[in-house]
C-alpha cells in the first residue's frame, strides 16, 4: 500500500512540477513577463529544492525525483521571466 501511495503521489507530484512550465509558455507567447513573480518563482525554487536535496539524502527518490523537476521547471520559469522583463515605465518622481 505504501509503495503504491509514493507511486501515485510522485506522478501527481510531477504534475505539478511541471506547472510552471504553463506559465513559461505564456510569457514566451506573449513576449514580456509583467504580471509574473519572480520573487514567487524563485521562493518555490528554493523550498522544492530542500525537497529534493531531503529527498535525495534520505534514498527517497518518490520524494527527490518530482522535487528536482520542479526546482528545474520553476528555475527556467523564473530565468525566462527575468529574461522578459521591461524596464519599468516609472521614472523618478
């Protein structure tokens, strides 16, 4: 049963992993990143990396596998978006 449970939870986990690449996709279709967090982006890359690296030092890749993916997702996410950004319009008032 256990063994199941880390099945279906890794595949749900690397649903979600791969969300942000959704995000990504929009950015590159719209050509600029204005209404995106990087800051967001880049706090989710952070805590699914402790996931990952937990993950990986505990041998269990049910928990390290999906997490790596989304460090490398939300990473590319928050480069891209970086990328995209204008130059604020808002100059010194």
């Amino acid at each position: 049963m256990v063994h199941t449970l880390g099945i279906v939870a890794s595949i749900t986990g690397m649903a979600v992993a791969v969300a942000p690449l959704l995000q990504l996709r929009l950015m590159l279709i719209r050509g600029h990143s204005d209404e995106v967090s990087i800051g967001f982006l880049l706090v989710v890359t952070l805590g699914v990396g402790m996931w990952a690296a937990y993950g990986f030092a505990k041998g269990d890749l049910f928990l390290a596998l999906p997490n790596a993916t989304a460090v490398a997702c939300a990473a590319a996410t928050a480069l891209v978006a970086w990328r995209l950004r204008r130059p604020s319009d808002a100059g010194p008032a």
